[in-house]
C-alpha cells in the first residue's frame, strides 16, 4: 500500500506537441489560448485560426508562472517566442493571471467555441469536467453560449473527486474508466455526494473485499449521475458533447451514454484542449478586430 | 459632497454598534434589535427608542452550532451568532415581526440564552392577500404597543404615532427619489452604493439619515460616475448585505440599477397611507407592503412588483439570489425566472451561502455578462 | 450477552388489513372521483379538511404530505420525482414532501398506497390549504402554477393559521381570524363548485375531527404499558389514516375498533417486539424509505414507543391540574351551527402539540420531558430531518432543554423523503456507539 | 494480565499492549486493502516490541472504523468489539481523570464526546456528511497548495491573517483555496486558512455537546500544530495533549480488554 502510493496515481501525463506539416512563417495571424485551470493548464498555439502547436501541464501554486510555463512549453522547438504571437486571450480559473494575454473571456464561452472547433457544428449542448467543476452549457451552431450551469458545491463529479479515488485504489488515472467498465454487472452507484465520504465508502468497499473494478464502477456510476442530474437541468440537445480532462474517461463518458440514451460524438483531438482552443479562436477574431478585418 | 455622504453611510454601516452605543449614551433613550423588516419602526419611534436591525458579519457562525440546525439559512445562524458574541450587547430589547421560521428561530434561541430586558413577538400574519388581515395585525400591533407602554412605563399618543410615521414615510420617499437616479443611462450612483443607503438606513437614527439623504439629493443631478455602467443588471431574491459581492460583480463591467430584497428597495418601496386609527395605517402598511414571498399567496404580487422594477430601471440581466436553505425565495425561482424571461430580461440563479466563494461565482457571472453582451462580434 | 432477557409473546394487529384497505380505498377514490360524479380537492394533512364536508359525501381529498410520504416510500419514484423538480430549477434544500408532490406532477404519474404509478397526475378540482411553515400555502401556488402550465385553472383557498399557540386558550381576536377566513373560505367553495353548502354536515364533520383526534391521543396514551402493545413503525400506518380523513365517520369508527384491540393486547400481555429492554422516542418524522432502522434498534432490545410527532400531529392534547400530559376531552356538546361549528374546531386545532414548536422551543420540550416520564422512556432519538423545516424548526433547542432535564439525547440527520440525505450505514454505527454508551449490547440472534 | 487493544482506523492501524494498565509496546502501520493482514501483522510486531508472543497476550479488544471488516482470531474475538466512542473515552479518561471533554480528529472524522467523573460516556456527536474529517482535507489542500502535509501546520502559523472560509464541504473549500492561491494570497496565510476552518468545524461539531474542562484532543491531527492553535481559540479553552495522541484509541481499547 505504501509504496504503491508512491506512484502517485492521480498524476496524469503532461506532454506537449506540434502540428508536423504546418509552419507558421507565412501565416497571417499568430494567436494562442491560455487556460490556466483548477488542476491542469493548458496552451494551444494557432496560426490562421488552425491548432499549430499545444501543450498540456498539471497547474503549480503560481498561476503567473504556470501560465508563463505552459505557453514556452507550447512554443518549445516551433521558433516562435511568446512575443511573436498576435493576440493571447487567458482563460480557466486563473485567466486573471495570464500576464501577456490582452483579454480574458471565460471558460464556459470558450469550451463551447472550442468543442464547436474539435467536434464541429452539430454540437448543442457541451459537458465540461474540469478539475474542480462541471459545467453543462447549451450553445448554438456557431458554438455561442445560449445558456449553463455550474455545479453546486459538489467535487464527486470532478477530476479532483477521480484524483483522489485513483490514488486510493492505485489504478493509474488514465485507467480507472477503462477498470471501471471491466464488471459485467453494475453495483449500487455509491451513496455520497461528498468526495471525501465517497472516498470513505468506495475505502469501506475495498474493505469488505470488493474489487478495485467493482468499487471503480460504483464509484464513477455515482459521479455519472450526479453530471446527468446537472445536465438534466439545463436539458440536453443533441448533439452532446463532452471536454476537459474526465472527457477522456471512458468509464464516465460510456455511462452518461447509458444514462441519457445519448451517444456523445467523439473528439477529433484532446478535449482537454477545449478552452484553450476557444480561447485561440476569440484570440484571432479580437485580432481581425483589430487589424479592422471584421 | 455626494462622495462624503456615501462615505458616511459606509462608515455607519462598518461602525454600527458604536453608533448605537454613543446614541444611547446621548439620548439616554433605549435600543431594540429587529431580524425582519415586518416590525412596525414606527411604533419604536413613536416611544423613542432605535430600531436596529439585526445582520450577520459573514464569518462562518460556528458557535451557533447548539442553538440552530444547520439546514436553517446562514442569516439566522450569523445573527445569533452576533449575539452570542455579544456584539449586539447594548441592546436593550428583540422585536421579531412573524415572517420566516429561520429568523424566528434566531429570535427564540436570543431570547433563551442571550440576557435581554425585553423580547417580543409579533404575529404578523401571513395570509396578507386575505381581507382579515389587516384588523388581525391592527390588533396585534395594539398588543405591542402596550407591552411597549408596559416596558417603558410611558404611553404612545397619537402625536407620538405620528412623529413615528411621518420619519420613516419621509426616509422612504427620499430613498426611492434617489433610486430614481438609477434609472438613467449612467446611473448617478452604483448598486453598492445604494445598497450602503439602505443598509445603514436600518441601523442609525432616520432623522440624522434623511438629513443626509436631502442634502444628497441636491447635489445628485450634478453627480458625474467616472465609469461605465456596462451591462444593467438586476439583484433580486433573498436578504442580501454582501458588499463584497455587490463590489466584484460591479467590477467586471455591469452596474445593478436595482435590487429587489429586503435590505434594498423592499425595506422602504411602500408607504403609510395616513388615516384616523393610526395602527390601522400601520398595519395597513405592512399587510399591503411589497411582500416577503413567506406571505405572497396565492398571487405572486411580489414576482409582478419585481418585473415592474426590472422594466422601469431598464435591467437587461438579473442575478437570482437564494441563501441557501431560504425556502420562501428558494420556492419562486422558477416562476420569478420565467416572469423575467418572458419581457426579456435574462436571469442566472446564485446560492449565497455565509461566505461567498467569489471564484466559482466570478466566472458565473462573468459567463451570464458573456451570454447577455453576447461577445456578438467574435462569431 | 450473558444475562438472560425476557421474551414477550408479539402477535399482528387485527385492525392491519382494515388500515390498509382504508389508505388504498383513499387513493383510489381520489383517482376515480369525476367517474362517481364527485369532486376532488387537494390540500395538507393539517388542513381544516371538515369544511369541505359541507360540500357533500362525494367530495374526496389527496392531502399532500401523506401523498409526499409515499412516494419517499418508494425510492425509486421518489429520486425521479427528485431529479424532475431539480431540472425544473427548484432547489434541492426545500421541503422533501412537497418536492416528491411537485415531481409527481412534473413527470404526470400519480402512485398509489401500494406503489402502483398511474399515468397521467390527476389535477384537483380546488386546492384547499392551510399555512402554518413557510411552505405549504407555497407549495400549492406552485402546484396552482404548475397545473396552468398544463393549461388548467385550478381555483385556491388557502386559510392563514400563523396565529402562535399557547397551553393556555389563545386570545378570541386570533381564533376570530382564523374563522372570519374560514366563513369567507365557504361561500368561496360554495362559488368555486357551484354546489349548495350544507351545515349540517360540517357539524358531524367537525364533530368526527374534534373525535378522531381525541381518540388517537387515547391510544397513543394506551403504549405506556409495559411491554408496549404497539410500536411506533406500526403507528405510522395508523395514524395516517387521521391524516387522510380526519373529519369522516370511517375514521372515527376505525380509531375505535384500533383502541379496542389494543386494549385487549395489554390485557393479554401481547407486546409490539419480543425483548423490550430499552424504550425510545423518537422526533419529527422519519426516513421513509429507511423504516428498517427500526428493526435494528430491536436487535438491542429498543422499541421505540412513538414521539411527540406521531401522537400529536393527529391527537389532541392537553395539560391536567396534576401536571399529567393527557387526552383532550371532548368539547362538553356538539356544535349545531356553522358559527359554533367554525369556532369549535378552531379552537380544539389551534391546541395541536405538533403547533407548539412552531411559536416555543420550551413548549415543545416540556411536552416531550412529560412523555418521557409518563411512557417510562429512557432516551430520545431526534432526527434532524433535513426534510421538513417546519418540524425541525428549534430540534437543537429541544436537545439541550432534554438534556438539561437529564434524559439521554441521540440526535442524527437525515431526511423524510430525500434518501440522498440519510447515511443509513454511518447511521447505525453511530446508533450502535450510543445503545454501547447507554450499556447496551446487541442480543444473540 | 497481558492485554492488548487494536485501533484499526481510516488510515492506521494501531496496536497497544498493557501488562496491568502499563503500557509494554505500541505500534502503528498504514492500512493496506487486507486490513486483517496489515493489522496481524502490526500486532505480531507490537508484541514483538515488546518481547512476548500471542501466547502471552490474555484478552484483546478492537475498535476503529474498520474493527467489523477485520477477521479477528484469538486473543481478539469479535464481541469484544468496542466502538471508537467507548475507547476513546476510556483511553483519555486513563491518561487524564480529570476530563470531561474529548475530541477525536482523525483522518475521515471527528469526535466529540462528553464523559462523567467516573470516565463513562455522557454525551458524544460524530461528524455527519459534508463535514468531513480533517486528515484527508488537510492532504487535498496540501496537494493544492503544492506543500507537503507535514509542512502545512508550521507553514500556518507563519501567519497571521485571517481569511473567513465557509468550509462546510471541504471540497468547495478547495475551490476557494485554489481562488486565493490564484489571487496571489500568501501560502502562509491560505494555509492558515484552511486549518482555521477546519478547526471552526471540529468546534462548531464539538460545541454540540458543549465544552467542559478539562478538554483532551486525541487521534493523529492532534500533532498537527497548525489545527491546534485555532482549535483552542474557537473553543475558548486550553485543550490537554496527551503524549501519543494518535495510540489513545488503541490503548481505550486495551484497558477495556483488561477488565473484561
């Protein structure tokens, strides 16, 4: 148990890339889309309103640096410089801490202008599961915000709530979905809404000899339904979609399938990207603005 | 000129409890705490004693923890817990107009381990929509102006009824004037502003706050805002006195041209109408006043009142607000929504609860400001 | 355990079926009225349902927290109704019962006692309340709202009861209030339903309230004996029936056969659980889709004798010069006009215990201290029942004043229909530290 | 008599030994998934420690949270399963005669428990949801504040400001922590923060059953200094530590094993 812990299962990679057959040299505008979330940042690079180059890091106690990190990595072997780039929009949680951005426009109007870009205009209603929060947002073809709601309150529906069962049940985080569809028949969701008592239950689970799978499935069947109770309140369109870290957790994504007889499209890049892409893509319309082209 | 007066209101509001004792020392004359604006003040001015009414400090109140169960709203806990604090120790007597059953409970747990020479309970009734009520409260009120007359061994005439009436019918004419500086384009003053009008409004001598109330209104027509108004929003919903909250959300580019709760314009929007049985106008007044929405059934009078403001003040957003466990507000927020939505002003539901989490609720808001200014261009 | 404990015979109560057959009928009735050429009207438990009796025998009432009740009963239905009110933007702190009702109506599928769900809410005629908490003339107005939605008008009354309460007769000027709004409340009725109102029948109806809940209160008096005849999870399909039909002849009949019975289970030493070694009361109502606490608290020898709720939310008591909590005896004669009538009941219903702690926390616990002495109880559970603000209203003040009379206090939360608020496991291992601390282990099986 | 008192809690499993209320060994390990093994293993040590085998041991009591998922086996036999309430009073009422109050803060919940004169349990509240205990909140704000969790303690008492946190639900707390820490507040003074509002919980949960001295804090937090200080000021009274406040539980349960 103890060394086990030391694995730290809750970390989930952080990486970087760059789009290989694109160059920005004779790009007409450079923007880039900083989202400094609760748990992960994130910056995406884009030339002409195309994803160039991203990169994706846990976020450190000072968000500044964070930002100023994320963004340099990102940039890292493109030849481009922080400088170089047209218009910086800041976004997430810490977007007030963006030094170099000239704007910051919030999460939820940039995960909707972001999932519009990565799964296309179909989308109406979006499923962000950030770190701390879930949001559902209603948006329309042009991935404009109609209406969202936040969660109230409760992390069990959160990336953070999945950090701190990975660790428990020391299943790497990138794994647990998958772990957590491997029981051919689905326990009782477990009861609590509060991480640390779902924790304590999905412990007392273990305990009783359950396992890891089975308590897995209990556990992200609860977080399934508390995210269908938020969504059922600002009603599902489809097509429905989902972005942010836990979008990439299959044992969620196929039960809120299940759930709400919906199939989500699937992403065509990281959906953990979302923000940071809708964030690029204001980035170049606040340019054109600018530059007196729209 | 403006600017001092304003100041002046903030400084009452952050130094109310040495005001209180200063006046009592000056006047020599008693103060009593109120929780609901259902208490009659005029009946407290008529005898000369100083309705104060009673707020929280938004620290979570963790020593009310015995007294009150946690599902109650974080008004009545914080309440009591100024009391059991002893914050609130000059007060001489707890008055508590029947509204909520939350703040009867501050009341009755203040009354039980708080030493107080004097605590009284007004029925005030509920089924204010019914006509029975207004001779019911008269009579209540009569009861409570003899327990007064008992307590301070000294009657209310009709000429002290009157002083009574006419001070506060006179600060409530003079606050809804300066509200109507709110309905401009650029607003002569900002939501926090006059929110800290009312506010101390409910804890000074109204004599001394209408004084300041008239010069302000002299010097207002010339009174420029060196800001944007940005977008006009709305507040509405359950008591609200959470400064801080008023001041970040007027930071980011909106200005609330009005308010809709009982520390705001529900505190002072109706008026006595003057009649020979003075406690017959008085309860007049509190049975046909703008509602809590505990005694607005069956009609929802006070969801129609709230789309009125929203349309003479021009909001084009507002800012639902429920304190979390606040059952009367809680129970009309579908229905207060839809009435809004329906002339166009769109609305975003937030939970107050004793602190609020400014993080979550900045991007709430600054999402909703988002959807209503739309960032139309960008698409 | 080593000692040895004493076994006492338990049999079913006879008058079970009869209950049954009387909550299941209510409900049907209710579904079936327009067929039998009769009204429906909808309202709470407490309401002044006598004076709709005036109206005719066909006219048949779904009072809104039994209704609440039984779909917490059903936990299935009741999370959908849950998650139907919460999509309609209500929040999820607000009473339990009146958010199950809401949800009812929202998905448009109405339960019956057994957890039969029919499609389609059957819409009351008139809504006929009364407000006493901040939610029940609300929760009408929402059902009002949520009905014109569907496009149909329902008409309301609504009667204003927030008077306060005293042990001693309140003023006239109050009871005055409450009947001037009652009057008006008939020739609304008389308008509303187009129907010619009958005194007489709000005499006998009046007349069978003011019985009924004397007689429950002389049956909830029956379980001071030791070993109790009945326990408090059998009362709570009893006393429903008050809370159903309160006014009407069936349930005065049924009171009586129940006293009866119960009478001749103490005779013959018949108890409600085997090995009484520990009695309880409990506080406000319970966790309904969790009754089985009941049946762990046996497991150590508990029963639970009833509570403050279950006696007095139908019964009707009063204080004797010797200071003894007793059944209130009946007015000394039958009321003759709609005046004496009005004034009658009001003045008997404005004396429900369960009003007291609505107005006085001190009320309530003096009531509950006598209980515990009379009952021979040794200690109190209180549910903190996240579920009903009204009844939960000065819970913690009633705490401290038990146990500064020096009766042990368990107090745990929960809520009546809202079973994402009751932790049942962590319940019971709490329950298990205190019947440990009151030196009390669990029986062999 | 040779007597021994297994705790096994939400993080720990912890082993007392007792020769006629003398303590001979103590011994402390994580609780791994086979609970049983960890803790078999743990009591083979503790006795180890102190130079005796199962053999010796003459009765053995268990209580914790986990005290019904462990399988137990001679000397330990399941109806001598004692709650953490009874144990901890027994323990802290040995340590010191003169209590009247004791709190328990462990790493999923909190106790609050009343005793009379003669050490018996009067009164005691435990935390229900959504005030959940102060271990594994400490842990979650330490990862946000990228501190390790010994630090956090000393790291509060670096400051002196004071930030009101609503922390009802430890998790929306973390929201507002990670609000202040974007906000640029000083990690000093959000680690102050966060351990005054879990002190303001334990408190307004312990008030419940109100505060008599003298007051004994038992159970791991309670070598946390940074929990220590608040928890005293929003008590208004001086709280006793005893030596090994994390073994208290364990040794309740040991002495109760002795008088069985």
């Amino acid at each position: 148990m103890t060394e086990e812990k030391t694995q730290e299962c809750w970390k989930w990679p952080e990486y970087r890339h760059t789009m290989p057959e694109m160059d920005w040299h004779d790009a007409k505008i450079v923007t880039a889309g900083v989202d400094v979330g609760s748990v992960g940042s994130k910056t995406v690079i884009m030339v002409d309103g195309e994803l160039y180059a991203c990169s994706v890091m846990r976020t450190g106690g000072v968000s500044e640096e964070t930002a100023l990190k994320v963004t340099n990595w990102a940039l890292e072997g493109t030849g481009l410089e922080i400088k170089d780039i047209h218009y910086v929009v800041g976004t997430g949680y810490g977007r007030v801490n963006v030094p170099f951005a000239k704007r910051t426009i919030t999460e939820i109007a940039c995960h909707a202008r972001g999932a519009h870009y990565i799964y296309g205009p179909t989308v109406r209603t979006v499923l962000d599961i950030g770190g701390q929060d879930c949001k559902a947002i209603r948006c329309d073809e042009k991935g404009k915000v109609l209406s969202f709601l936040m969660n109230d309150k409760c992390a069990a529906g959160t990336g953070r709530g999945l950090e701190v069962f990975a660790d428990l049940i020391s299943v790497p985080i990138q794994e647990v979905g998958k772990v957590s569809l491997s029981v051919d028949q689905e326990p009782q969701p477990v009861s609590n809404t509060c991480v640390i008592f779902a924790k304590a239950e999905a412990l007392a689970l273990l305990r009783q000899g359950w396992l890891k799978e089975r308590v897995a499935a209990a556990y992200h069947a609860a977080m399934a339904d508390r995210i269908v109770d938020l969504l059922t309140r600002v009603g599902v369109e489809k097509d429905l979609v989902t972005t942010g870290g836990v979008a990439k957790n299959v044992g969620v994504v196929q039960r809120l399938e299940r759930l709400l007889g919906v199939k989500p499209l699937s992403p065509r890049m990281d959906p953990i990207l979302a923000g940071a892409i809708g964030a690029a893509l204001f980035a170049k319309a606040l340019q054109e603005k600018e530059l007196g082209l729209r | 000129m403006v600017e001092e007066i304003l100041e002046k209101f903030r400084e009452w509001i952050d130094n109310r409890h040495e005001y209180a004792k200063t006046w009592k020392e000056r006047t020599g004359n008693k103060v009593v705490g109120y929780f609901c604006t259902y208490v009659p003040e005029e009946v407290l001015y008529a005898a000369n004693i100083l309705p104060v009414r009673i707020l929280g400090s938004h620290e979570p109140p963790t020593i009310t923890e015995p007294y009150i169960f946690a599902m109650y709203c974080h008004l009545c806990r914080d309440c009591l817990a100024q009391g059991l604090k002893g914050r609130f120790s000059y007060l001489d007597g707890i008055v508590e107009g029947q509204s909520c059953l939350h703040l009867r409970q501050a009341f009755n747990a203040w009354r039980l381990h708080i030493p107080i020479d004097y605590a009284h309970y007004i029925h005030v009734p509920h089924g204010v929509q019914t006509p029975r009520a207004v001779p019911y409260l008269t009579q209540e009120i009569a009861k409570f102006k003899q327990s007064i007359e008992k307590w301070t061994g000294k009657t209310i005439t009709n000429e002290d009824l009157d002083r009574g009436i006419n001070v506060l019918n006179r600060n409530r004419d003079l606050m809804r004037k300066v509200y109507e500086y709110r309905k401009l384009d650029n607003p002569k003053i900002t939501g926090l502003e006059a929110m800290e009008m009312v506010l101390s409004s409910q804890m000074v001598d109204k004599e001394e706050h209408n004084k300041l109330l008239e010069q302000m209104l002299e010097e207002l027509p010339y009174r420029k805002l060196d800001r944007e108004p940005g977008v006009r929003l709305m507040i509405v919903g359950s008591e609200d006195d959470d400064r801080v909250f008023m001041k970040n959300v007027e930071n980011l580019g909106a200005t609330f041209v009005i308010d809709e709760h009982c520390t705001g314009s529900r505190y002072f929007w109706t008026d006595i109408e003057p009649r020979e049985d003075r406690l017959m106008a008085v309860a007049s007044r509190y049975v046909y006043r703008v509602p809590c929405p505990s005694k607005d059934w069956p009609e929802f009078t006070r969801i129609k009142h709230a789309v009125n403001l929203a349309e003479q003040f021009k909001a084009q957003g507002a800012l639902v607000i429920q304190n979390k466990f606040c059952d009367p507000h809680g129970i009309e927020i579908p229905p207060l929504r839809e009435a809004l939505r329906s002339v166009g002003v769109h609305t975003y539901p937030l939970e107050f609860d004793v602190t609020v989490p400014w993080g979550q609720f900045r991007t709430r808001v600054e999402a909703f400001l988002e959807t209503l200014t739309g960032l139309e261009e960008l698409f | 355990m080593s000692e040895e404990t004493k076994e006492y015979p338990t049999e079913p109560l006879k008058c079970w079926d009869e209950a049954k057959n009387l909550r299941r009928n209510y409900y049907e009735d209710y579904l079936t009225a327009h067929e039998k050429g009769g009204l429906r009207w909808a309202g709470g438990a407490w309401t002044f349902s006598a004076v709709l009796a005036g109206l005719g025998e066909d006219v048949y009432g779904i009072t809104s927290e039994p209704y609440g009740a039984t779909i917490a009963f059903f936990k299935d239905f009741a999370a959908q109704c849950h998650d139907a009110t919460e999509a309609a933007g209500f929040p999820r702190t607000l009473c339990a019962y009146m958010r199950n009702y809401w949800g009812s109506i929202l998905l448009d599928k109405y339960i019956l006692a057994d957890g039969t769900i029919v499609n389609g809410f059957p819409t009351p005629d008139f809504i006929w309340q009364d407000h006493i908490c901040c939610s029940h003339a609300k929760w009408y107005q929402v059902v009002k709202w949520l009905e014109r939605k569907k496009g149909k008008e329902v008409p309301m009354y609504c009667v204003d009861v927030s008077v306060g309460y005293a042990l001693e007769p309140v003023e006239e000027y109050k009871v005055n209030y409450i009947v001037q709004q009652l009057s008006d409340g008939i020739d609304w009725l008389e308008k509303a339903t187009g129907r010619r109102y009958d005194d007489k029948l709000l005499c006998e109806a009046v007349w069978n309230e003011i019985k009924t809940s004397s007689l429950w209160a002389k049956i909830c008096a029956l379980n001071q004996a030791v070993p109790a005849p009945i326990d408090e999870k059998s009362m709570y399909s009893l006393y429903v029936i008050g809370t159903l039909m309160k006014h009407k002849p069936e349930c005065v009949a049924f009171y009586e056969r129940l006293k009866e019975e119960i009478k001749d289970r103490i005779r013959r030493g018949i108890a409600a659980v085997p090995y009484e070694r520990f009695r309880v009361i409990t506080d406000t109502q319970p966790p309904w889709g969790f009754l089985k606490i009941f049946r762990e608290m046996e497991k150590y020898g508990a029963v639970s004798l009833g509570s403050l709720y279950t006696f007095g939310l139908i019964g009707t008591w009063e204080y004797r010069r010797d200071g003894t909590w007793a059944p209130k005896p009946l007015p000394p004669k039958k009321p003759k006009t709609r005046e004496e009538a009005l004034w009658a009941m009001v003045k008997w219903t404005l004396n429900k215990p369960e009003w007291a702690h609505f107005y006085q926390p001190e009320l309530k616990t003096k009531m509950m201290t006598s209980i515990v002495k009379q009952w021979n109880v040794d200690a109190v559970l209180l549910h903190y029942n996240r579920g009903c603000e009204g009844l939960s209203l000065h819970i913690a003040e009633n705490r401290l004043g038990l146990l500064e009379a020096g009766i042990p206090v368990f107090p745990f939360e929960g809520n009546m229909g809202d079973e994402r608020e009751f932790d049942f496991t962590g319940t019971m291992a709490r329950l298990a530290a205190f019947f440990e601390s009151m030196s009390l282990k669990k029986l062999k099986e | 008599m040779i007597a021994a008192g297994v705790d096994v809690g939400a993080k720990f499993v912890k082993v007392v030994i007792l020769s006629d209320g003398k303590v001979l060994g103590r011994a402390k390990a994580p609780v791994g998934f086979d609970v049983w093994r960890s803790s078999s293993d743990l009591f083979e040590n503790a006795l180890k420690s102190a130079g005796l085998s199962r053999r010796d041991v003459g009765k053995g009591v268990v209580t914790g949270m986990g005290r019904k998922t462990i399988r137990l086996r001679p000397p330990i036999n399941a109806d001598e399963a004692v709650s953490e309430v009874i144990a901890d009073a027994a323990g802290a009422f040995q340590l010191v005669p003169t209590v009247k109050t004791v709190i328990d803060v462990g790493a999923e919940e909190g106790r609050g428990i009343k005793v009379d004169q003669g050490g018996k349990v009067k009164d005691f509240v435990i935390n229900e949801r959504c005030a959940a205990g102060a271990g594994t909140f400490v842990e979650a704000m330490a990862r946000a504040l990228e501190v390790s969790v010994e630090d956090m303690g000393p790291l509060a008492l670096k400051s002196t400001k004071t930030i009101p946190m609503n922390a009802q639900c430890c998790v929306f707390a973390e929201s507002e922590v990670v609000t202040l820490i974007h906000s640029k507040v000083a990690k000093e003074d959000v680690a102050k923060a966060i351990h005054d509002a879990i002190a303001s919980r334990i408190s307004s949960m312990v008030l419940r059953v109100g505060v008599e001295r003298d007051v004994v804090l038992i159970g791991g937090v309670a070598l946390n200094p940074g929990f220590v200080v608040p928890l005293k000021r929003e008590l208004r009274v001086d709280v006793i530590l005893p030596e090994y406040p994390e073994f208290v539980s364990a040794l309740g349960a040991a002495l109760i094993a002795t008088n069985i």
